[in-house]
C-alpha cells in the first residue's frame, strides 16, 4: 500500500474530490484516496469540512462545484477553473457518485474515447452507421499544462437530455489534472454556447475508483431528476466496459496498446502522464487491489 510519502509528487500533491457537499448532512464518513483511509466531517455552522487521514492528520480542503477536494500532499494552487461555474443562468447538477473496478485513469481516458460511442451508447450518443470518428486535433497545452482535443464531432441520436432529434455534436476535451476532465459540447438550446460535463476521479486504490460527474448546462426545461438519470445511465454503460478492460491499470509503455487515429486524445493524454512522472494507476505500479 502507498503511503503519502512514496506517491509520486504529481500525484500526491494534486486535488480530487472526496464527495458531494450535501453528503456532509451525513455528518461524518469515511473514504479512500490513493490507498489510504480518509475521514470527512461536517465542519461547524459556516465553517469548511474537516478532513484527515487515518493518522489523524489535518488535509487541505476546499468546497468547490459542489464538491468536498481535498489532498494528501501540499497542492501548489487550487482545484482546476471552470468558469462556467459562475455563470448564473446555467442548472449545475452534481450526479452522485459511481464506484469502478478500474484504474482511475483508464476512467479520464474512457471520457476522451468517441470511437466507443456507437457501440456502448448505442441509439444515445451514437448509432450504426455513422461509427467514423472524424479527424481532430489532440494537444499538450504547454502554458497551462494540459490536455485539448479541438474539433471534434459525432453524430448522435440524443446528444442530451433536452435534444429532440439527432444531431451533429461538436466537442472540445479538456483534461486539466490527470484524475479531472471536462467535456465542452453542443448545446441544444444556445447555438453560441457550451454544455459543460465534467468528471472529477478519486482513485481509491490503483485498481478501484469512483467518478464523481458534475454538469454545468444550458437548460430551463429538463427536471433535475431527469438529468440526473440521463448522466447516470451513461455512466453505467461505460462501468461495464471499463471493468472488462486489461490490464486494469493504464499501460504508459509504448506499443502497450495500438491506437488508431481515433485515439489521438488518448496518446497525448499518456504522453502528458509520463512526462509528468505518474506512477500510481498504472502498469508501472502493481498492486495486489488492482487484480
């Protein structure tokens, strides 16, 4: 089992989310983050969560997008920005929380995968015959540190909650942590805008994770329940694909796995691991959870 001291620095000192704000009603429980036990509990009246370790040392904490960050190391800045966060006339839905029998990394590089559309999605994001992903442009972002995909586009059958009919999609990918990304995509009722999903990953061990996904939309009409569902229904469609995968932890060794021009995203995204010096999730740390 890691302990803080020997994870990997881009690792250990970055952020991730341990649970959804109104979890804190529950008043106290405990979590995992990198192999190790985290205990959340509700702060006082107007005051922050408390977070520690199974040491009972205090973590850095932050209520973000409705969400409980927290870190075991010393993070150098804060959770990643998402202005549309702040736009006022957009419905935020946090959509709970769905445990995966994965590395928490095969989950982000799952997220960044259109060719799959067709196949696990099917008559949803995607449809036979239009399986092709069109070319696009993948990039590390060098002054910001991190990852786009720009100019994609798929046809589907029922881009969101709020489409009535099928259309083509067009996306921006964004990975800005290596366990946080965000889809920007066509949005159904403002042309000039962006839907906003984001998934925030907490790797519990190197084989286990949950996904905790969080949309910011363009949308007055759809019930929050329905919303809800739609995101949870997807994400359940790729639980079953992502634990069939092996290994369970992401191979970062080239021609581990043979990608396609569809995984263009998906090279950068390994590319931009390794030079960051990732270990935990995968191949190149085993550990007995992941089997």
């Amino acid at each position: 089992m890691a302990t803080g001291s020997d994870l990997e620095p881009a690792v250990r000192d970055d952020w991730y989310v341990v649970g959804a704000l109104t979890e804190l009603d529950r008043g106290c429980w405990t979590t995992r983050l990198l192999g190790q036990n985290v205990v959340v509990e509700a702060g006082a009246e107007g005051a922050p969560p408390n977070v520690r370790d199974a040491s009972g040392r205090g973590l850095p904490v932050r209520e973000l997008y409705g969400c409980v960050w927290t870190s075991l190391g010393a993070p150098r800045g804060e959770p990643p920005p998402i202005p549309e966060a702040d736009e006022p006339d957009r419905r935020h839905v946090v959509c709970g929380a769905v445990s995966v029998r994965a590395s928490g990394l095969r989950l982000v590089e799952n997220f960044l995968d259109m060719a799959h559309f067709p196949f696990v999605h099917t008559d949803i994001l995607g449809a036979e015959p239009h399986t092709e992903v069109a070319q696009y442009t993948s990039e590390i972002r060098r002054d910001v540190d991190e990852v786009w995909a720009t100019n994609c586009t798929f046809f589907q059958p029922q881009a969101a909650v709020s489409a009535t009919g099928g259309l083509l999609t067009r996306y921006e990918y964004r990975v800005a942590a290596p366990y946080v990304t965000m889809l920007y995509k066509t949005c159904p009722n403002a042309a000039n805008r962006w839907d906003v999903i984001c998934l925030f990953v907490q790797p519990l061990d190197p084989g286990r994770s949950r996904a905790h996904p969080v949309m910011f939309l363009i949308d007055e009409a759809s019930r929050d329940a329905d919303l809800l569902a739609f995101q949870q229904m997807i994400f359940l469609q790729d639980r079953i694909i992502l634990e069939n995968q092996r290994p369970v932890l992401l191979p970062l060794e080239p021609r581990a796995e043979i990608p396609t021009r569809a995984d263009s995203s998906s090279v950068a995204y390994r590319r931009w691991l390794k030079e960051k010096g990732v270990r935990y999730g995968t191949t190149a740390r085993i550990a007995t959870s992941a089997a």
